[in-house]
C-alpha cells in the first residue's frame, strides 16, 4: 500500500484529495500544526480513515521527524498562507510559509527520503501582469502581490531540487479551482455565501471590489485529479492546471445570484477596500499540455460550478435557520 503525505489536509484541495487518494488504495496522512482549536471541518468525514500528524512548515526538524516516521512514497505540499489579500498585510508570513516552507520540506525529503515523489501546489497568481494571453508552461511571471512573488519561489526552489539532487519534484500551476469546501475569504465562496444569505433575508447587500477581474475558474474535485496524475508519470515536469475558459467576477455574481431568482445589481455594491494595491486583470490557462501528457480532463463546468455552490450555501443557511 503507497503512503501519501499531504500537508494543508485541512483546506479545501487537502480534502478533495485525501478522498481521492483513500479511493485508490492509498494510506492517507495529513499534516496540521499544532493548535489549541482544530479547524477540520472540512475532513470531518474522514475520521478514522486518515491520520493526522503534526508538523510545521517552519520548522524543518519538525518534518524531518514526520518524514523518518512515515516514510511517504509521495508528498503534496498544498499548505501555504493562501489568501492574496493577507499578503500585503503579511508578506514576511507568507514569505516563510509560501515560500521557505518549500524549501523546508525539500530539503527534509532530500536528507530522509529522496525516492519519494513531491507535488508542490504552484499558481495562476505568479503570471500576474501576464505576458501572453492564454497563459502556458512557457509564459513568463510577473507577479503583483507578496503571496504570488513567494509562490514563484516555491516553483523554482522546486525546480532547482529537480535539477540540482535528480528528485522527482513537479509543480502543478493552477489556475482558480473553487468548490463548496472553499473559505470565505476567497471571492467565489464569498458570492454564493452572501447570495445565500441574502435570499434567507439574514443581509441586504455585498460589498465587492473590483467586478472586471478575469479569472479561470474551474472545480477543486476535477484538479486534485491532475496533482495525482503528476506523481504517476515516468518523468517528473511541470503543467498548467485550468479550464481554457476565463469569466469576470461581473459574470460570477450574475449567474450566482440568477441561481436563486435575484438581480445581482440591486444587492452588490462595490467597496474600495477590497481593491488590491496591484491587480490582477486576466487569467486564462492553456491546459493543452496537462491534456495530452496527463490524459486529464475537467468534468464541471463554469454554470456547474457556480450552481453547485450556490445550493450547498442555501442548504447549510436553511439548516442553520430550521
């Protein structure tokens, strides 16, 4: 039976696929650090299915123990301070999570296991000010935040383990993969839970930054399926993860709040402080390379994925309110 270590297990591609993986046969475990309060609503489910392990990507001796212990045929880094916003307001956190984390967990791997195979979750966010439209293994990055200069850091650090030790390191470049587990704080889940609570009568409006940002949204369950498919290959390489289709945030709050029979003009207004200090205009992924190498596919639509959120908001409000 293969082990897999993941760390961030308790967000929301950590959940989709410790599913995956124990669907397939694999002897899950799951990294958290240490917290007076455990935020695992998300693998609630999987109690008892997987194990969880202690362990902090700022402390490398903390993974070097975790890594003697379990002895991972392969390693999915998806933790990471992920919010762009709470970048700005700590680019020194997310510099040492985002970025020095990888490096931490590498180096770990180089000295205890180096047959293992690792995953690091890379961005859309590094192409920021982007140099070609669609955006490809080949487009240079320009990032605009702390968090998507800290992500091109673990892309290279990545790399540069790959060429420098013969590891099999690979990162997976995803562009925006939403779903009902996604936090709060992330525009999509922000929409539909406000859309939800403005149906239920409990706010009047939604207070929004900027409606023209272009994104490439698809669905987290799809996406977990190309980080496997990654570590599967004979040879370890890089690929863009994406839908090929980019929608505004404009397009997003139309079909959310149609879902449940609302005009979104009448409830959205726009609020200066959610403006970022640099934006990001347009993302579109060229996932042509994932498909032909990987064979993968996404399943859920743009329509699918918004109407998918929109009703498991409605239904955790309705049940809240009963």
């Amino acid at each position: 039976m293969k082990k897999a270590l993941i760390t961030g297990i308790t967000g929301q591609d950590g959940s989709y696929l410790a599913e995956l993986l124990l669907d397939k046969g694999y002897e899950v475990y799951g990294m958290m650090r240490r917290s007076s309060t455990e935020a695992i609503e998300r693998i609630e489910h999987l109690k008892g299915k997987i194990t969880l392990v202690n362990g902090d990507l700022l402390d490398e001796m903390s993974l070097i123990v975790l890594l003697k212990e379990i002895m991972p045929d392969e390693i999915y880094n998806l933790a990471a301070q992920s919010f762009v916003h709470t970048s700005w307001t700590q680019p020194v956190l997310t510099g040492e999570f985002t970025a020095l984390g990888v490096t931490r967990l590498l180096d770990a791997m180089r000295h205890v296991c180096p047959q293992a195979r690792f995953y690091q979750a890379s961005s859309s966010e590094m192409y920021g000010k982007v140099h070609a439209i669609p955006q490809s293994e080949e487009t240079p990055f320009h990032p605009r935040s702390p968090y998507a200069v800290a992500k091109v850091y673990g892309h290279y650090i990545t790399l540069n383990y790959r060429e420098s030790y013969n590891l099999f390191t690979v990162s997976g470049i995803l562009f925006n993969h939403e779903s009902p587990r996604r936090g709060k704080e992330f525009v999509t889940r922000k929409i539909t839970d406000g859309v939800a609570r403005i149906k239920h009568g409990l706010q009047k409006e939604l207070r929004m930054g900027n409606l023209d940002a272009k994104r490439d949204w698809g669905f987290a369950g799809d996406y977990v399926k190309a980080m496997w498919l990654m570590l599967q290959q004979d040879k370890p390489d890089d690929y863009v993860i994406a839908t090929g289709e980019t929608h505004s945030v404009k397009e997003f709050l139309e079909l959310a709040f149609a879902r449940v029979g609302l005009n979104y003009k009448d409830y959205v207004v726009v609020d200066p402080k959610f403006l970022r200090p640099a934006e990001v205009d347009l993302l579109l992924g060229d996932p042509t390379k994932a498909k032909k190498q990987l064979g993968w596919k996404t399943e859920v639509s743009f329509q699918g994925l918004i109407d998918m959120m929109v009703d498991a908001d409605m239904e955790r409000i309705a049940r809240q309110l009963r």
